[in-house]
C-alpha cells in the first residue's frame, strides 16, 4: 500500500486544521476480496465458434491481458484499458508480425512494456497423420509492440514465469525448458520427458510440473530446482493421484519467499521436503496468483474460486446468473484492491466464448 506524503505550508496547516475531518478518511480503503461485487465481459471472436482464454496477467486495473485459443486465429489475445476489451491484431493478416495459425497458452510480465506469451505455431503436416505439427512460439511485448522472440524452435510451449526481467524460464513437451537472460536462451530437457505446463518459484526454490502420457495412461509429475539441478520429486499415475492426490502440478505460486504453492486436486504448500495439502478438492484447479501470503486467490473446474485471508480458503461467490455453472476457471489476477478472474464454455448457440469476471 502505498504512503502519500504532503508537504503543506503553514498556511495550509491552519486551515486544514480548520475542517472537521478525521485523517484517517484520507487513506485508501481497501476492499475485502470476500465482499467483491463481480461484473461478467464476454469474449468472443465474431463468427468463431470457439474461444477459450486459458490465461491472464496485469501490469495495472488499466492494463490487462489474456489469451488463449481460437478456431479463426483472431481474438487469441485481449486487452483491457480498464473500460473495454479489445482483440490484439497478432496476425500478419490483421497487421500484426506473427506468421501463420498460432495457439497462445500462457502470459507473464513485469511492467507495461516488459510482458511474454508463449504458445506454438501450428503447421499442416505433409505426411500425416498427425494431421498437424507445433514448433516452440515465443512473443514479446515491449510497450509499443508484440515481436516474435528469437528462441530455439522445439516443440510447443504452455507456460512462462520469471525471476527477473533478464531470467525468463518457458516450458513445454517433452520435458522442455528455456532460459533466458535478455540476450540467448539456454536449452535443458527434463527425464522423464514430460509435458510441462506449470511454472513457478522464487530465486532459492523453482518447480516445473506436467504429465506424462503412454500407453494411453497419464503420470503427473513435479521436478524442484534449488539450484543444484532438477530433480523429479513427485510421480503418480493419474488414476491412483483421482484417488488419493498429495500434490499439485497445474500451477505454482510464491507470495514471498520461501514461501511455495502448488494446485492440482486440492491446494498444497511446500513443507521442507514435501508437500502438504492445506485445502482439498474433488475437482481440478487450475491457476493460483496473489499479492501476497495473505491475500491469495484459486479458480478451478466449474466455477470454483477460492480466496485465502492468511486464516481460512473461501469459497467466492460467483454471479452464476450471467455465467454457465460448469464455466472452466482458468486464470485469475489481482492487485491487491480488485481482481480479474478468466475462463471459457458455452454460450448463446452452443458456441464456446470466455468470459472474465472482474471483482471490486
């Protein structure tokens, strides 16, 4: 929160000190999460039938984007200027920079001109099936426009965090990480080669978390990294993990440091040498983000959204009048005074939209 500090003149003293107010109306007022009153946007790129955000990051309440996917290759990317959503022309086609069909997984940032989105571009294959091929797509923004970053061209990614401006991690299939530290990306690939999708830590403790699929079983897994390597230190075939989860691999957060989370079916705080489950869950959740230890946000499967106060996780209540009960919650941000939450299903016709929720 931040101090305003007034320097006033004597003059200014004396007839302040003439009005009946009390200081304290001076300061802003922060409202609690729990009492948010929650309006509905919806985004839907017209004549698409499917547009689903998959994630969402903020520099401000005037600021804000998502993306996500589209059958049209348009509306993949939306901003909010803190009155109205609109489409980012990414596309050459719209007079963007960016070549040919491209799916967007995940958005990360650091100021209004320093943000990331990874994802892939997607090719017809010659010689299928399968039908389509995805190499490694990384753009970035630097406050005037969105350029592909130059990155060693792999497989798709699906999700970006970062430490710092200069060390940028981005993470896809295979088992796949890149580095960046503002001039090359280095390469490392995870054993066993999964499909990573979450990423997240501070500067002493980094987490990757995926699956695995073969023989058409699915293995969860998690790597940590305290700087000496990555080490795999969960596994857990997802049949067994339906029936009793004790991690999370879909996203990670750290409101301060030392401090971890992690969410998958239920939410988990990292203890020394393990997770512990701290709130459970039947369904999956899908995205934690925060301002701080005791002001932190979950959104997951059917609509579910939970707020943590530093005492007890509550269940938000959520206008159900204007979205679909079984809505896919798949990203929320806040800055500390209000929040954005994102997801996507059907709508009007059966096409599928997204819709973004925004508390104050």
């Amino acid at each position: 929160m931040k101090v305003l500090v007034f320097l006033c003149s004597a003059a200014m003293i004396i007839v302040s000190m003439s009005c009946d107010r009390n200081p304290a109306d001076s300061k802003e007022m922060i409202k609690n999460p729990r009492t948010y009153q929650w309006t509905v946007d919806t985004l839907a790129y017209p004549g698409s039938f499917q547009t689903s955000i998959r994630d969402i990051w903020g520099s401000s309440l005037k600021d804000v984007y998502v993306v996500g996917h589209n059958d049209q290759n348009r509306g993949l990317m939306w901003h909010f200027d803190g009155k109205t959503w609109t489409d980012v022309k990414l596309s050459t086609t719209q007079g963007g920079a960016i070549v040919g069909p491209i799916d967007l997984s995940a958005i990360y940032g650091f100021s209004s001109n320093d943000i990331w989105v990874v994802g892939e571009h997607i090719y017809t294959n010659p010689n299928r099936p399968p039908n389509f091929l995805d190499s490694s797509l990384v753009i970035h923004y630097d406050g005037s426009k969105w350029t592909e970053a130059k990155n060693p061209h792999y497989r798709g990614l699906f999700g970006v965090w970062g430490n710092a401006p200069l060390d940028v991690y981005v993470v896809g299939r295979g088992g796949l990480i890149l580095r960046s530290d503002g001039v090359k990306w280095s390469t490392q690939f995870l054993s066993p080669a999964a499909a990573l999708g979450a990423f997240g830590g501070d500067a002493r403790r980094l987490f990757a978390g995926g699956s695995i699929q073969a023989g058409g079983l699915d293995t969860l897994v998690v790597f940590t990294n305290t700087g000496n390597g990555w080490q795999l230190i969960n596994k857990q075939y997802l049949g067994d993990y339906n029936q009793l989860p004790g991690f999370g691999t879909l996203d990670f957060y750290s409101p301060t440091s030392g401090i971890y989370y992690g969410v998958g079916l239920g939410i988990y705080r990292w203890q020394e040498t393990k997770w512990e489950k701290v709130f459970p869950s039947n369904i999956f959740l899908n995205d934690i983000y925060g301002t701080g230890p005791n002001n932190i946000f979950v959104t997951g499967q059917f609509g579910k959204a939970y707020h943590w106060n530093g005492n007890d996780w509550a269940l938000l209540s959520l206008p159900f009048d204007k979205i679909p009960s079984d809505i896919w919650l798949t990203g929320v941000w806040t800055d500390g005074k209000e929040a954005f939450i994102c997801g996507f299903g059907n709508g009007r016709g059966g096409a599928q939209v997204s819709f973004i929720l925004h508390g104050n």
